[in-house]
C-alpha cells in the first residue's frame, strides 16, 4: 500500500517557519540540540513507515474483537506497541523526572502526526496512555502519582477517558455515574459507553479517569468529580492485586477505526468499583479539561495526519493515472493521453489539499509551541501565549477534522471509482478521519466554545492580542516586493472576521443569543481560514528569502530551468504559490459566509419541522 509522509514539509514548519530550535533557549529544553530534534524527525518517519503503517489495514480489516468480557487487537499491534514503548515515543514531550525525553511540544506534535497518518486506530493507545498520565501528574496525590505514572509514560499500564454516558453527550453536566464515600476511596456505579480502549490486551493494567457525581452534588456540571479507577488494583508494592469491579461489557461496530475498541463500561456490577478522588469533590470538569484539551488538538492532528496520507495517495496517483487530453487538444481524437495532473479540476483539488494539509501543519505545530511557551517560556508572557493557546485548540479541533475529512473526500474524488474501492485505501482514511468531527465535543460544540468563551475570553483582550500578532506580520510585509500583492487578501479577510466579532458581541448584548449561535460553525471555519491565511503566508515569506538566497528570482524569466535543476527551489516556489492560492481562491469564502450573517435571516430558527 503507498504510503508517504512529507517530512520536507514538517522540516520546513520546525526548523524553518515555526523556528521550534528558538525554544532550546528556553531552560527546560536547554540539554537538546537542533540536531537531535532534526533526528527524531527522520526516526519518527521510518518508525511510522516500517513499525505503524503495516497495522493500518490489518486493524481494519481484523478489527478489535471482544469476547467473553474481554477485548483482543490484532496479534501485529502487540510487537508494535512494545517498539513504540521501548522508543519512548509515548513521553517523547514529557518531563525527563517522569521518565520521559522533555522534547519541545512541536517535536511530540509532529512524530503523532506521522504515526497518525500511518495507523491512527493503533495510535490512540498510548495517546491516551499519555494523557491519562498527565492529568494525574498535574492534579494526583504524591503518592498516586508515584504509583502510576512512571508505568503509564512508559506504556506498561494503559489510560483511558470515560466521561460519555448513554443520557449525557454533548451535556457533560447530566451524567449519573454515582461516586460513594468508603473510607480513603469510593465506591463508583454507572455506565459509560463509546470508551475508546476502555478494554485490551496490549497491557494488562488499565487506568480509567472517570467522571462521577458524589452523593449530594449539586445538579449539573459543577457536581461532577473526577476519579481514577484501575482495572486491578495496585498492592503497596507495585504489583497489580485483585481485580477491580470494572467490566467491558460489549464493544461497538462503526464505521471506522475498526483496529480501536470501543467499549460500554460497567462501573460497580458487584457493589465494589473502587476510585480514587483525583482533585477535590465537585472539581471534575475543570481537572478533566486539561486531557479533553490536549485531546482536542489530537483530534485535530487526526485530520491532519489521515488527510496528509489521503493527500499524498492522491497526488501521485495523480501523477501516474493517464486519462483524457490537455483541455487544449479535446477536439483531436488522437491527441497524446495525459496524466490527470495535467487537468485544471485535478490541480484545483491538488493545491486545495496541498494548501489545507500544509496550513493545518503549520496551525497545529504553532499551537504546541504556544503551549511550551505557555509553560517555560518568560514569566511574563505565559498568560499570552496560554490565552493563545485555549483560543486555537477549538479551531484544531474543529477546523483540522473538518478539513481532514474535506481532504479525503477530494483525495477519494482524485482518485475516481479507484478511490471509492478497496484496493488504494482511500476510503479506509475518509472512514477513519470522519469520527474526528465527532469525539472531543462534536465540530458544533467547538463552534460554541469559540464565540462563546473562548473570543469574549478577558473582555475580548486575548482575541484582540492575537489579531495584532497577525497585524504586525501584515505590517511588517504589506509593501513586500513579490509578496504585498497577496496581503490586501489577508487585510480583507480580518476585517470581515473583526466586523462579524463585533456583530457578535452586538447581538449578545442586545439579549440575542440564537443568531450567533445560528451562525457559531460558518464563523470557525472563517476563522480557521484566517489563520490559515496568515500562517501559509508567513511560510511564503521565509520561502521567497530562500528562494532570493538561492539566486532564483521567481519572476525571472529564467524560472523554468532554475526550477527544473533545483528540488530545494521547487519546494521553496510551491510554497509561494500554495499560499497564492489559498488567500486568493479560498480565503474570499470569509466573506460569502459574512454576507450570509448581514442577511439576517431566521429562517432557519423560525421554520417548524414536521413533528418538532
Ligand atoms: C468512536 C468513538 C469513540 C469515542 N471515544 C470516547 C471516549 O474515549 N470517552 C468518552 O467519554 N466519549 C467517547 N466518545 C463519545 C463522544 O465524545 C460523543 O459521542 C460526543 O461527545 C457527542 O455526544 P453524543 O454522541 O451523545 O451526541 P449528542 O450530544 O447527542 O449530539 C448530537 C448532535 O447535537 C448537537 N448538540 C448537542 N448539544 C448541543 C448544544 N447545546 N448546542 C448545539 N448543538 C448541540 C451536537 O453538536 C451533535 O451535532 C466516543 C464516540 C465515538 C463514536
């Protein structure tokens, strides 16, 4: 099965663009060098291409099984996962006193994206190891801590997150899962469903984060707890004792993923789930949104990774299928056959991929370098840049799934009915890549958090800083010799968005909350456009200062020949014109969905369905 991972492209956003070697001045990340960031990048490709990538189709096509209780992954994932342990790929970004390599967030970033590309059902398995271990470091008792996370980051004990009950979905606040108090631990009963890798076989411990109610909460989500159940637990030396009263009680069929488990749990069958409180009572939700957080640009990252691989199919695909003639030649029936890259709708789909993917790289790896600067950079900067941070992950959640599955279907079409069969794997990406618009909070959800809390966050002052980090690149470039004529696009699409905030905010005021909300998902993927806009542009500019270095005058007439001779070049000249076409043929879509907020129609919340 073809299979490529664009490592020229993460190196440019690293080392290039993103400049992720600015943070090894930082003191937390002071013992690494460029030079091994730039290692891992190449040994997370070949693992991903050599260890990951061969479990894609037989996850699928396998699938996890469950039988008598318990849930059993295919016999290639076991040797696999020990590599990824044994590689240390689950704490690579974690602090070395937990075991881990304390490796800038971006470097993390970009390894999980190849293994995502590669395998994302098997990938999910110690993602989730990972982040259930970082709750626990952030908000455990010492003595938790020390019991469970070395062994999690290790990847010898899973995590999970159990928070979705049959009645409370999107609506967190209505679940029921009941928490007793018995001593130094409760006693837990309920159910959860859709736990992703709630029961395996790849370890034998398995450490759920579960959100309960204790007796006499409050209603709603300032009631909900949250508490750390292990399947067995742990005796004082360690070792793993009695089983727990926590059941796999049967696993889903769905559309995709089928090489991860989803599971029904059952939380005290037999009178006896035990959990321990995680945080004080009542503070769930806040603990648990630092995992659903990190999640959510996992999720993103989903998009991401699939839609590179889809994209990648694609475009050689495209290179090799020979069909029709050049549009030029349609009236001569013999006219030399070409390959379907020559067509312009194939080339529009192409760049359109290309762009996306490539932008979503960009959004992604900024994100995580906002996170460490978050938490090591300059004490006086950290609330920016974690304010930057809360407002971007709902757009690489929602925007990054959503263009992820926008890029597989055009990888799909690219490919025509060979992309809708079996044998090239394209459909296996669209399946797997669509739960992402799902999970984390649906792509709707997200939408909410971004009008709702995330852009009037500290009186609009957070969305305002962001909107002068993108101000001062335009300024600094608008006069640019063979780069300004592309800015007025960008200027354009930040006014608009700028205008539509304020209409917002107007509206809300006014005491008219159902308009916004009416129009929340259209202003994310505005938004997500934006900042693609302004990070492919950004990308662009360093690309035209290599280019200039490299003695290759993209307006020249001698671009051909400089072009043909020079790969560096070539990638350097695709990146000018990747940003050309995203702020001049996709960004204006800002202003069609504006257009559609000024109509001030409700039609859509006045028409009464049939039966509602
Ligand atoms: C494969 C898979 C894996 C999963 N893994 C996990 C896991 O590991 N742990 C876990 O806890 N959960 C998991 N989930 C559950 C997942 O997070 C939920 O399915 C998701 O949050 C949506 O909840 P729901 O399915 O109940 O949909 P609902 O909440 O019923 O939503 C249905 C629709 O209504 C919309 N909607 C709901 N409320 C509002 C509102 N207030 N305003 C606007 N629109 C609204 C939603 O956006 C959506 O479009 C998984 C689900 C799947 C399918």
């Amino acid at each position: 099965m073809f299979f490529r991972i664009d490592e020229r492209d993460a190196r440019f956003v690293l080392f290039e663009h993103i400049k992720v070697q600015e943070l090894l001045k930082l003191p937390a990340f002071r013992d690494h060098a460029q030079e091994t960031l730039e290692m891992v990048v190449a040994e997370a490709a070949r693992f991903a291409r050599e260890v990951v990538q061969p479990l894609n189709v037989i996850g699928d096509r396998e699938g996890a099984k469950f039988e008598n209780g318990k849930v059993r992954f295919p016999k290639a994932y076991h040797e696999a996962y020990r590599a990824y342990c044994e590689g240390g790929w689950i704490a690579s970004g974690t602090s070395p006193e937990w075991g881990g390599q304390g490796l800038p967030a971006p470097l993390a970033i970009t390894s999980v994206e190849f293994f995502i590309g590669a395998c994302p059902a098997f990938v999910v398995n110690p993602m989730l190891a990972h982040s259930a271990a970082h709750v626990l470091e952030s908000f455990a008792s010492q003595e938790l801590k020390q019991v469970y996370c070395p062994k999690m980051y290790a990847g010898e004990w899973a995590g999970t997150m159990c928070l979705t009950e049959p009645q409370a979905g999107s609506a967190l606040g209505d679940l029921k899962t009941q928490a007793q108090r018995a001593g130094d631990h409760y006693l837990l009963t309920g159910t959860k469903i859709f736990i992703t890798s709630g029961e395996h076989d790849l370890v034998k411990q398995i450490c759920h984060l579960v959100l309960a109610r204790v007796e006499g909460a409050p209603a709603g989500i300032k009631g909900v707890s949250l508490f750390l159940v292990p399947k067995y637990l742990v005796q004082k030396d360690g070792s793993l004792g009695e089983r727990n009263d926590v059941r796999c009680l049967g696993i889903e069929e769905k559309m995709g993923l089928h090489g991860s488990a989803t599971c029904t749990m059952g939380f005290g069958e037999d009178g006896h789930c035990v959990g321990y409180l995680i945080g004080k009572e009542n503070e769930g939700i806040k603990l648990m949104f630092q995992m659903m957080n990190e999640a959510r640009i996992y999720v993103g990252l989903q998009g991401l990774g699939i839609a590179s691989a889809a994209y990648e199919l694609a475009l050689d695909y495209a290179k090799q299928r020979v069909q029709g003639t050049d549009a030029a030649a349609f009236k001569d029936p013999g006219a030399p056959r070409v390959p379907i890259i020559r067509h312009p709708d194939v080339r529009r789909m192409l760049t359109t991929m290309k762009a996306l993917v490539e932008g979503l790289r960009a959004l992604i790896v900024r994100a995580g370098a906002y996170s460490d600067l978050a938490e090591h950079g300059p004490e006086e900067d950290r609330a920016k840049y974690q304010g930057f941070l809360e407002l971007l992950t709902p757009v690489c959640k929602a925007y990054g799934s959503e263009a992820g599955f926008r890029i597989c279907d055009m990888a799909m079409l690219t490919l025509g009915g060979y992309g809708y069969i079996r044998e090239y794997g394209v459909e296996q990406y669209m399946r797997d890549v669509k739960i992402a618009s799902i999970y984390e909070g649906t792509n709707g959800i997200q939408a909410i958090d971004l009008i709702a809390r995330k852009v009037p966050a500290k009186g609009g002052l957070v969305f305002m800083q962001f909107l002068q980090e993108v101000n001062t690149f335009i300024d600094r470039h608008k006069s640019h010799p063979r780069l300004g004529h592309l800015f007025p696009h960008l200027e354009q699409a930040r006014d608009t968005i700028a205008r539509i905030t304020m209409k917002f905010g107007e509206l809300n005021m006014s005491g008219d909350l159902y308009y916004p909300l009416l129009h929340a998902t259209p202003y994310l993927h505005s938004f997500g456009e934006f900042i693609l806009g302004w990070l492919l542009l950004e990308q662009a500019v360093v690309a035209d200062e290599k280019l200039q270095a490299m003695g290759g005058n993209v307006s020249s007439g001698n671009r051909p020949s400089f072009l043909k001779q020079n790969p560096e070049g070539r990638f350097y000249d695709a990146k000018i014109k990747t940003a050309e076409f995203f702020v001049t043929t996709l960004l204006p879509e800002v202003h069609a969905r504006a257009a559609a907020v000024d109509a001030s129609s409700r039609a859509a919340l006045d028409i009464v369905f049939e039966g509602e």
